[in-house]
C-alpha cells in the first residue's frame, strides 16, 4: 500500500526557521522530517509533546532595545560598573521601554539622555529572551551608525569598539551572549556572499 502524503503551508518567522534549519541540519534531519516528527507526536500524546506553561509572574519582564553601533567597520560594547547588578559585563548600549514607547524612540532617548551620543537607527536584527535572578529580559537590538558625542552613561565604567568576530572574546551579559551568536553568524554568512 502506498504511503499517502499531504502538503502544509505555514508561515514561519524568516528569523526561526533560519536558526531551526542551522539545528535540524546538525541533526540531520530535513525541516520536512521534522514536522512529521513533531505531527506524529502530538497524535501519540494526543495533544502537544511538551509542556505549555505561562511565564511564572514572580518575576518580572524587562522589555529592553539595545543598539547594534557601528563606526569603521567595528561596533560597540559597554561595560557595566562592578557594582550593577551585571557585575562588570560587558552589553550593547540601549535603555528600557518605557509604556507601549516605540522602540526606536527607546534608543534615541537612550543615546540623548544616557549615552550622550548621536546615531543613525538602522534595522532591527533579533531578540533574546533571558532569565536574570529576579527579572526576565526581552532584548531587541538594532543596527546603528555612529554619528558622533562622547560616552557619559553613568552605569558603564567602559567602553570599547571591537571587531564583530571579538564579540565572544568578552564577559558578555548573558541576554548579549545570545546576540553576539546572531550577529557573528550573520556577519560570517555575509563576508561569504561578497
């Protein structure tokens, strides 16, 4: 008897199904073969195979844009005081929303307020959600260019313009550490295209 196949349309975040296609190759598995994988599950569990939770409301979400800062061909990280709850980390520059404030205008109001700086906001790139003892962070990030000012935020000690493939070199904040990964790889994905 021979096996019968159906077609599935479905729209997927470009974003999750480049990074699930990175995944499922490693394992070996087409993005096909996956969804079947995941179908039959969920008839066998006769429901979803794993867990659909709430996020816990103890802890509270911390919706956060940060900047992509770009000069010469080398972009920004700050470091956070010893004394912050970041411990001396190191980030990318960018400031809490504030309401439903758009994200863009978080950024420039971190660049006038905070950072003393001017900048071109550019594209949005990613996110990363991460948990902190006691917060979570939802962190987007944006591509900018540097136009000019000096740095004066009072909560970075320091400040540094490195290499995009430098990144992981640094003690990166966690919520950044899974940035920095999107960034490198696409930066690599596009010095191939050139």
């Amino acid at each position: 008897m021979a096996n019968k196949t159906s077609a599935i349309n479905i729209q997927v975040d470009s974003d999750v199904k480049q990074d699930a296609t990175l995944v499922l190759t490693e394992l070996g598995l087409s993005m096909s073969s996956a969804i079947n994988l995941f179908l039959k599950q969920v008839v066998k569990k006769n429901g979803l195979p794993f867990a659909v939770t709430n996020v816990v409301d103890t802890k509270k979400i911390l919706d956060v844009v940060c900047a992509l800062i770009m000069k010469d061909g080398k972009c920004l990280i700050a470091r956070r005081n010893k004394d912050d709850h970041l411990k001396g980390r190191w980030e990318f520059p960018g400031g809490r929303r504030q309401g439903l404030e758009d994200e863009k205008k978080t950024l420039e109001r971190a660049f006038d307020e905070v950072l003393g700086i001017k900048a071109n906001i550019n594209d949005y790139l990613t996110h990363s959600i991460c948990e902190y003892p006691g917060h979570i962070v939802d962190l987007k990030i944006y591509e900018c260019d540097y136009v000019s000012g000096e740095f004066t935020s009072p909560i970075h000690s320091e400040y540094k313009w490195v290499n995009i493939e430098e990144l992981l070199d640094y003690d990166l904040a966690d919520a950044d550490v899974i940035l920095s990964k999107f960034i490198i790889r696409k930066y690599i994905e596009e010095s191939r295209n050139k």
